[in-house]
C-alpha cells in the first residue's frame, strides 16, 4: 500500500485539516525548496560553472524579501538568489544557490560578443511587457514560500524576449515552366514516375539553348544564290592554293632529290665498286686473263690511297653511266684523251673520279701532301707513285693536264707520271681539281705487298 502524501494521512478529521504543512500549496514549495544531493555544492563554493559573484545584485535589508524576490529580472541576468533563504530542515542555514549566467559563459569562451542585428530587432519587435508586482505576503510559520510564485514572472520575461518566427514569404506567382523544372506530368502514377527518371537523363540531340533559339527565317531563292556565290572561293584563292601546292610538291621532290643524291648514291655505288673489286681479284687468282686491251666499262687494276683510306677500282673509260656513277676510277683510254698504262717505260697514267655522290672517291685529294704515297695494283705488279703537286683549279677543257708530260705539274722532262682528275668545288662540276704524282717503286706482286700497303 502506497504511503499517503504528507498532511492528508489523517484525514480531514485529523488534528490539523491541512496536515503538518499548512496551507494548501505548502507541500509543492517544499519539494521545490529541497535541496538536489547531485547540486550539492563543495563547503564555500558553487555547483554552476556559470557562477558569475561580480553580477549578484546586492541585497537591500530594507526592502522586504517578498518584494526583492518577486522584483522582474530578464534571462540574460540570471536568477537572483534569496537574499535570506528560509530556515527549514529541507535546506541548511547559509546555502548558497545556482547562478546561471549565460552571458558570462559565452564571453569566457568566445570573448566579448556584440550583440547581433537579429537580437537587436528581435527587442525592438518585441519589448519587455511590464510585469505587476507581486503582492507582499508572509509565509506561514513552519512553511515554505511558495516557489511557484519566484519562476512564473521571470518565465514571462523570457518568453516575452523571444523573437516572433518571421513571416513566410508569399509564395511565388506560378509562371510558365523552364527547361530546366519540367511540369509534372499529367496522368496517373505510373506516367509520373517514369517522367521523374527521365529529368535526370541527358537525351542526346540538341541543347536546351539550341532548341530555345527561335528558327531562322527561310531565305528567298535570290538570298539562296547570293549565300552559296559568297560560300565559294574566288579565283583568287584557288590560285593560291594550286600555287602552294606545286611549291609543296616540288620542295618534297627536291628533297628526295638531295637525299638520293647524297646518301643513296654512295651506298649503291659502293656496293657495285665492291663487286667489281672482288670480280678483278678473283679473276687475278684464276688467271683467267692476260693483260692487254682492255673493254671500256671494264675493270683491270685497283688503285689504294691509304692517308685518304681509299680502294677503288679502275675502269677503262670515263664514261660517267658506266664508270664514274658505278664508283670506279675511269682511265683515259679513248681518242685524243687516250694516257699510257702504269706498265709503260714513260707516259702520263690519267684518270678521274666523282669527288661528291656515287662513292665519291676523290672527294678529298685536295689533302694529300708531297711525298704521301698512292698505289696501283695491277694483275702482275704494285706501282707506287708519291704525289709531287695541286693545281687547285682549272677550266674542265684544259687537257694540257694529262700530257705525256704534265702542264702545270713541275715536271720538265719525260717520265712516269699520274695524274688524279676530279671536279671543284664540291657539289659542283664548274671547275676541275687536278693533282700530280711521280712513280718512285715497281714491284711484283710475287714479292708481296709494297710497304706503303704493308704499314
């Protein structure tokens, strides 16, 4: 059985028809009044952390508790405490109560704050409704004040304080539908729904811009002609642009001009002078031929520069298809250029070579020095010659160069002489480069090798 509440146990006709409390109302500001064993605070200290002591207002002992306690106070200034706080069993002599201080809580953490443009008009909006004073009364002996009376006014305040909510924007007018909000879809869920899917979706085709822009007006048949003459190109152009074309073409076909010239050249040349080179050995150690009269295009000896690191054969002729642009040294042979043999007792051996392009064997003759040594190798014997001058330039009519004896050459009697052909300046055939030898060995090839071929 559940223990009645206190002052009703006895019953109206108990000794005291309010019970050991009193009056009506006596019980609930009793419990308000108890003390909380959690809150409990430390002998000489405080339970709020918002305890501010510098903003307790200070007590008046001429003005009657009843008053100061019932006087208005604002939510930012806290709840005043009591200034003597009733004497009862529920609460000891002295204890101190709570302050709660928002203001001082925030500044601690924050520092000092301006109060905001909101708060500011929240007030003007809403100013303080004054509260009426509460009427003075004295608790009854053995009772506690009634603490219902202490929190409504400051609940009034409070609530007085607070801004009202703002009012709702009018919503706006409904006007034509964008592209970008699609209207909702009429019909029933099932058509809602897939046109919900389908918002998200990129449809391919035109953009929305696209399709916005207003479709151009159609042209007349006249404004059709005069569009398409003005879309084609002049005479002008055209001829321009065949100009560049050609110029285009021919610079690639130069190109590849040049590059045949300067690199193809030589390696096909080198190859059909290598065989050619093998051919004659060959021949040479088969004794398949005599010496004697020789085929114009046909090779008979082989001729060694070594400072120049040169081994060429020599053709009989000059002829340039058959000879020069095949790699080989052409022997004078033919009509009133026709030169002696290397085997003669005298004469002027002549022959001439390509200094650029196809194997370009003489291309560096214009360094040799007096005394550096140039070979012929024939099928019986090495003939050594020491080159004796340079004729730098001359006129590509001048024959007096390949004469029995020499014009230019510094030799002024008969002998045996070569005489080493080619054309000046590179990559030219304006002039020619001539350059003078005197034979200073013969030796049979069944005595080896000359010492020049040798070191």
């Amino acid at each position: 059985m559940t223990a009645g509440r206190p002052g009703h146990a006895a019953g109206p006709e108990g000794p005291d028809a309010h019970g050991a409390y009193g009056t009506d109302g006596a019980f609930v500001a009793a419990v308000d009044g108890l003390a909380d064993p959690l809150n409990d605070p430390l002998p000489g200290g405080h339970t709020s952390p918002w305890f501010r002591s510098e903003t307790i207002p200070a007590v008046d002992p001429a003005v009657p508790h009843a008053v100061q306690s019932a006087a208005p106070y604002s939510y930012e200034a806290g709840y005043a405490p009591r200034s003597t706080p009733p004497q009862g069993p529920q609460q000891p002599q002295g204890a101190p109560n709570e302050w709660y201080d928002p203001a001082g809580y925030q500044r601690d953490w924050y520092g000092p704050q301006e109060p905001s443009a909101r708060m500011v008009a929240a007030e003007q909006m809403a100013p303080v409704a004054p509260v009426p004073p509460a009427e003075e009364s004295t608790p009854a002996p053995g009772a506690l004040p009634d603490a219902a009376g202490l929190h409504a006014e400051p609940r009034t305040e409070v609530l007085a304080r607070i801004p009202a909510e703002p009012e709702p924007e009018p919503e706006a007018e409904p006007g034509p539908t964008s592209s970008t909000t699609p209207a909702p879809a009429p019909g029933g869920r099932a058509e809602r729904r897939r046109a919900a899917k389908g918002r998200g979706r990129r449809r391919p085709g035109a953009s929305p811009e696209q399709k916005a822009a207003p479709a151009a007006a159609p042209m007349s048949r006249v404004e059709a002609r005069r569009a398409a003459r003005a879309a084609k190109d002049s005479p002008a152009v055209i001829a321009s642009r065949a100009v560049g074309e050609v110029f285009i073409t021919l610079g690639v076909l130069m190109l590849l001009f040049v590059t045949y010239q300067l690199w193809w050249t030589n390696i096909r040349a080198d190859q059909i002078a290598g065989k050619e080179t093998n051919r004659i050995q060959d021949e040479w150690a088969n004794g398949d031929r005599r010496p004697g009269v020789f085929a114009p295009g046909e090779g008979f000896a082989i001729m060694h520069i070594p400072q120049l690191d040169v081994v060429a054969p020599i053709a009989e002729g000059i002829d340039k298809e058959k000879v020069l642009d095949r790699g080989m040294i052409g022997h004078y042979g033919e009509g009133r250029l026709k030169t002696a043999m290397p085997s003669d007792k005298q004469g002027n051996f002549s022959v001439a070579g390509h200094r650029n392009t196809h194997g370009e064997p003489f291309r560096y003759i214009n360094k040799l020095k007096p005394g550096d040594p140039i070979v012929v190798e024939t099928r019986d014997a090495y003939y050594t010659y020491e080159m004796a001058s340079i004729l730098p330039q001359t006129s590509p009519s001048n024959i007096s160069v390949i004469e029995p004896i020499p014009v230019g050459s510094g030799f002024t009697k008969p002998g045996r002489y070569l005489t080493l052909t080619t054309c000046t300046p590179e990559f030219t055939s304006t002039y020619r480069l001539i350059v003078w030898g005197k034979m200073v060995d013969e030796r049979p090839r069944s005595e080896g090798k000359p010492d020049a071929l040798v070191g």
